[in-house]
C-alpha cells in the first residue's frame, strides 16, 4: 500500500482537481489523506469566519470519508497563506502527521494567492519533512522525501491566463461520479460562488473542466499532473505507476 496526501489550499480544490485520480487509487487499496491549509473561512456572505470554516472543513471531511480518506485542515485562514517559517513547519508538521510516499499539491502558478503560497509551502515541506533538526510537532520526521506532484491550475491557466499544460493525465471516467458527489458535498459554496465568481453551476463548471481536460487527452473526463523531479525530489514515475492503465502520456 503506497500513501498519498493530496494537500490543497481550501476545501473543494482537491475535488474539483485530482479527486477522481484520488478514489482511482482508493479502489486499489491505497491510503489517501487530504488536507487544506485553510478551512475556507472567507467562502459565505452570510456567515462569519467561524461558522463557515466549521461549515466547511464538515463538508470536506464528508467528501473524504466518501473514498475511505482522512481529511485535516491546518487551521490558516483564508488569503493568509504566506510562505513564512511558522507556516512552513505547520505544513511539515501535516505532511509528518499524514507520513505520505507521494504528495500532491497545488500548481505553482494559479490564479489563487493562496493556491500559489501552498505550491512553494508544500515543495519546501515535503525537503523540510525528513530533516530530523527541523522541528515542528510531536509527529516524527519522514524516512525520505516523498514523491512530489503538482495538480492542475484551476481552469488549466496559470496567473496570466496562459494555458498550463500536464506532463500527463489520467483517465478517471470510472471515478468521474464519485468525484462529482465528492464535490457536491460542498454545497456552503454554491450561493458564494455565484456572488464572488459568478458561477451559476458550481459541480456543472467542474464537469465542463474535467471534461475539456479529457478532450485534450481523447477520453471522456481527465485530471493532469506536472511531477516534480527536482533534486532531491525522487524522480521515479510513482503516480503514473500507480494509476496503471489510467495512465495517458502525454
Ligand atoms: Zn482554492
């Protein structure tokens, strides 16, 4: 059994880009955790910040549980992602609690700050994690850096609007309605998102993304990856080991 801790700025973000690659690798008996930096306290009008990051860190545990995952929230708040020390060894302190062998995090560039802020914190983390002076809580430190891979940016642009494209992608339209149901456990978000966002069909603007992704890759519906190979990152292909005929190169 591999470990794997998908590890995002806010609840939803995970479902919307990797959680049919996630159930993939559930169903073949993997341990997933999932993590958020923030509970997603900025996301309501109507609610104040406790409420809603109570509200929402409910709703993303729910949608964990649907494939068997533990979900944690790092207790940030929300536009308060800052690639500092504090919030360095909070993020090292998750990994160490989640003791993954691949991670998979935010895309570097995104047109989220945090989004971005969580890239950089979970690379760094993931090098910081096996560092046995780096101290950060009560749970251990790694026996090695876990493999390393970046999600898609939301809508496949980075910051400027410029297309993004995957090292390869995976096929999940056996996974694609648990991912569906996954993200519709959200469903604090679906008044916000029309107000802040303008979106009128939140689940209906992560089908028409997932898929457009699988267009680009010939099937049905599709997440992409970027894996991270830098040194000392491990460079064996672990994630596309893993989801096996799913795999598409690109
Ligand atoms: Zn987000």
């Amino acid at each position: 059994m591999t470990r794997i801790l998908a590890i995002h700025a806010h609840p939803d973000d995970i479902e919307t880009l990797a959680a049919g690659t996630l159930a993939l690798l559930a169903a073949a008996g993997h341990g997933i955790a999932i993590a958020t930096l923030t509970a997603g306290d900025c996301g309501s009008a109507e609610a104040g910040p406790e409420e809603t990051g109570r509200i929402r860190q409910g709703e993303a545990a729910d949608a964990a549980a649907m494939i068997g995952a533990d979900y944690r929230c790092a207790g940030i708040g929300d536009l308060a992602v800052f690639n500092d020390d504090p919030t360095r060894r909070r993020v090292t302190e998750l990994i160490r609690w989640a003791r993954p062998d691949l991670v998979i995090t935010s895309a570097a560039a995104d047109y989220h700050p945090d989004h971005e802020a969580t890239s950089i914190l979970v690379r760094d983390a993931c090098f910081a994690a096996s560092a046995p002076n780096y101290r950060t809580g009560p749970s251990a430190p790694l026996e090695a850096i876990p493999h390393l891979y970046f999600a898609d940016p939301i809508g496949g642009r980075d910051r400027d609007g410029n297309p993004a494209p995957p090292d390869f992608a995976v096929d999940i339209g056996p996974w694609f309605e648990t991912k569906r149901q996954m993200l519709a456990r959200h469903a604090s978000q679906q008044d916000w998102l029309l107000k802040q966002h303008g979106i009128t069909d939140y689940v209906g603007s992560m089908v028409a993304w997932s898929k457009k992704r699988g267009r680009e890759f010939g099937v049905d519906y599709a997440e992409g990856f970027r894996h991270y190979r830098n040194h000392p990152y491990p460079d064996a292909p672990l994630l596309q080991t893993l989801v096996g005929a799913a795999l598409i190169a690109v």
